[in-house]
C-alpha cells in the first residue's frame, strides 16, 4: 500500500465530485494548454547516466518538446511545484520513493499530466503497484521511435475535447469503477485454489471497469505479450492468474465505485450491449485484418458514453433530459466540447491502446463517408446500430437509417444482421435462465 492508502481505499465517490466541480468552471484550450507550445516533459531516473542517455537520445526532439530531467524523486517533486508538465516519465525502482508514488503524487497534484513507466525489469508486485496510476509502460531500454510516439500521440486528440478542465478530470480518470458486488465477486473467485481462466473472464466480461484495465494491462510493454490480444479470454491467460490475485489485493487498480447508485445499472446495460456488438460485428466482418482492433473497439465503443456518467454525471443527465431536446452528437459538443466518441477515443489513446481501436472508438456514431470495402469501424458503427435498436441504453443514434445502410451498400445484408442480432439477445435469455 501506498503511505496515504488508508485515506482513499475505494474513495471514487469523492475524487469525481471533485472532477465535477471542476468542470463546472470548463472553458475553451487556454493559451497555456495550446496545442501549438511544446509538449512539457518530464523524466525522472535516479541514475544519473541513464538521464544524459535519454538526453542525447532525444537532442534532435528539442523542437517540438520542452525537455526536463530530475535525479530522483525530490527533484522531480519540486520541479513539479514550479512548472506544469504534460508527461512525466518515471523509473519505477528508485531509492527512497518509487515511481508509483511519485505517479501517485503527480496525479494528485496535476490530473491531466500523462503518467508514463519507463523501467526495465520489475518484480510483479512492483508492477501492480504502478498499474493502479500508470497511464502506459514502456520497457527500458527503449528506442527513440517507441518513445517519441508513446510521448507525442497523447496530444493527438487533445484539439477534440474542447474543454481544458475535461481534459483533466479525464487525466484523473486511469480506470473506470466497478460495482462493489462485481469486485467481490473476482476476488472470491481468485481467492478459490481450483479457480480457472474461464470463471474469471465469466466475472470480467460482466464489467468494463474490470475489461478496460485489464486490457489495458496487457496491451501494455509489461507482459509483452508475443500477439495482440483479440478477446477476454487472452487477456486473462495473459495477465495470469497469480498477477490477477496480485491486483485484486490492491486499491489502486480495481476501483469500487461508491457514487450514485444510478451508475452501476447504466454500467451493466452498457456493457452487456458492448458484448452484443462484438459479437455482431464479428459477424458483420468474419475475417478482419485487424481482429484485435476490431475487438477493442467494439467492446469499448461507449467508453466515453460510461466515462461522461462517471465523471460529470450532471452533464450526463443534461444530455439525456428529453425536455431538452433527444440526444445526439450536437448536443454532446455543445454541453461537453467533444462528442462521446471523442472522449473515448481521448482515453484509449491516454491509456496506450492500439490507433485502429482509437479510430472505431472515435467514429462508432460519425459515419466517415462512403466505403468501398468494410473494414473494423464500418462494422462495429453498423453493428452498435442495429444492437442500439433494441438495447435500452442511453447516448446511442436511433438504429440503422436506410442513408446509412445505402452508403455502406449493405441494404441487401441488413434483414440478416438483424435475425443474428435477435438470436444473440435469445441465447442471452437462455443463458440467464
């Protein structure tokens, strides 16, 4: 545990209604925060020698990222009480105070700073510790390529959320909650000898509070998995079971969610839409080129949808009071300064995610024209339409206009798509039963 951990085991409640009260004061990019300055920088190594490598390795970046370097924690600490940093980029093993509580400290302090590990080998529990406040890892030693896109793509979709103060209750958003019951019930599963990777994916499908950090665990260069990882059950194997148990014990990583009670139903009917559309997408597009992608992106297509609700939940309201008008993208850039698709979008990449999933993620409600052959985020935008038809949740477009279906030259495939997706929501009952 952290030194403060006693003060914020499972405090969610309290962390977002701070983020809420921030944003009621949002306002446009400042100048400060313009995307045209360059990107403030900050690593940290208490290896002295390993700092000058990183220095002449990236000499020729000085244009386009205001560079700083600290020798350990303390000096990293008071350069952050004197200047505003937009990455900062630390060790996990160093004297005194590790990385993770420096991360810790620095999302405290400044929630909108991307948090990066850049370290080599470290025992297990070391990384559990960091998975609860790292936004990334990368492996050390790195090459300036990785580095350089880890560093410069978390500024890509910056000019789409509008609202510099949601940009920082998003910075402070690392994982989402999860239902007091659902963590209970992985931590009595993992808790049993006899447990197996089956029963546990059976709990994380459930929730994509669980999904989302996990996968964004394994997508990361800590496991270093060989393959990209294309479903739940990968990802678990992936993880492994022992490293699972590891995090269950932790505060940091698997958030119990303790606001209003309204979140965790919303929770639930989202997700058990998102699983209906990856399923219906990999029907739509049997054989992608990008099958990791199209997993990714079809499960967490309304990350942005369930992160608005965590996060500001009375602008999620606002958004679905009929009496204001129905919900759509309009809406969403006049209340939010980006659509849900943005925010979702802005999340995966913060949180180091593959760019094709990025793009479905982003465009899942924003037909981007016509097509000559489907590709990943025709399906998962065609199969959240069809699934939206019938599934009661909130934040989605009226089902699949003829517009649409015409554009995408599917008109002739749509009747089908539509018994596929009443057959999944058949078995589900079955299933239920």
């Amino acid at each position: 545990m952290y030194p403060h951990d006693a003060d914020r085991v499972g405090d969610n409640h309290a962390q977002m209604a701070t983020l809420s009260l921030a944003i009621e004061a949002a306002g446009p990019t400042s100048e400060a925060e313009s995307p045209e300055r360059p990107l403030r920088v900050l690593f940290v190594d208490d290896e002295p020698h390993l700092l000058s490598g990183l220095r002449r390795m990236l000499r020729g970046e000085s244009k386009y990222w205001d560079l700083s370097f600290a020798t350990g924690a303390a000096e990293a600490l008071a350069l952050l009480r004197s200047c505003h940093f937009d990455v900062v980029i630390s060790d996990m093993r160093m004297d005194g105070m590790d990385g993770a509580e420096l991360l810790w400290r620095v999302r405290e302090r400044s929630p909108a700073t991307v948090r990066v590990v850049l370290s080599g080998q470290i025992e297990a529990a070391s990384a559990v510790r960091a998975a609860g406040v790292a936004h990334q890892f990368l492996n050390k030693p790195t090459d300036p390529s990785t580095l350089r896109r880890a560093v410069s793509r978390t500024r890509v979709l910056e000019p789409c959320i509008g609202h510099a103060n949601i940009r920082r209750a998003l910075g402070g958003l690392d994982g989402l909650p999860s239902p007091i019951a659902t963590v209970h019930s992985l931590n009595t599963a993992l808790s049993d000898p006899t447990c197996d990777v089956d029963r546990i994916v059976h709990i994380v499908e459930t929730d994509l509070g669980l999904s989302s950090k996990l996968l964004q665990l394994v997508n990361s260069a800590f496991f270093a998995l060989p393959l990209e990882v294309a479903d739940l059950h990968g990802a678990v194997a992936g993880v492994g079971l022992e490293n699972l148990r590891a995090m269950a014990k932790s505060t940091e990583v698997f958030r119990i969610w303790r606001g209003d009670a309204g979140f965790e139903p919303l929770a639930a009917r989202l997700q058990a839409h998102s699983l209906r559309v990856v399923q219906l997408a990999r029907h739509i597009l049997p054989s992608p080129r990008r099958p990791a992608d199209l997993f990714l992106g079809s499960l967490f297509h309304d990350l942005g949808l369930l992160s608005i609700a965590a996060v500001v939940p009375e602008l999620f309201a606002a958004l679905a009071c009929r009496a204001s008008g129905p919900w759509t993208l309009h809406k969403e850039r006049t209340m939010l300064g980006a659509t849900q698709g943005d925010i979702g979008a802005y999340l995966l990449c913060l949180w180091g995610m593959s760019d094709g999933a990025v793009e479905i993620v982003r465009y899942h409600h924003d037909r981007r024209g016509p097509t000559v052959v489907l590709d990943e985020a025709d399906a998962v935008f065609l199969a959240d339409a069809i699934c939206a038809e019938v599934d009661d949740v909130p934040g989605h477009i009226v089902g699949l206009s003829d517009q649409a279906a015409e554009g995408l030259d599917v008109t002739d495939k749509v009747d089908e798509w539509r018994r596929y997706r009443d057959q999944l929501a058949l078995d589900t009952t079955r299933n239920l039963a």
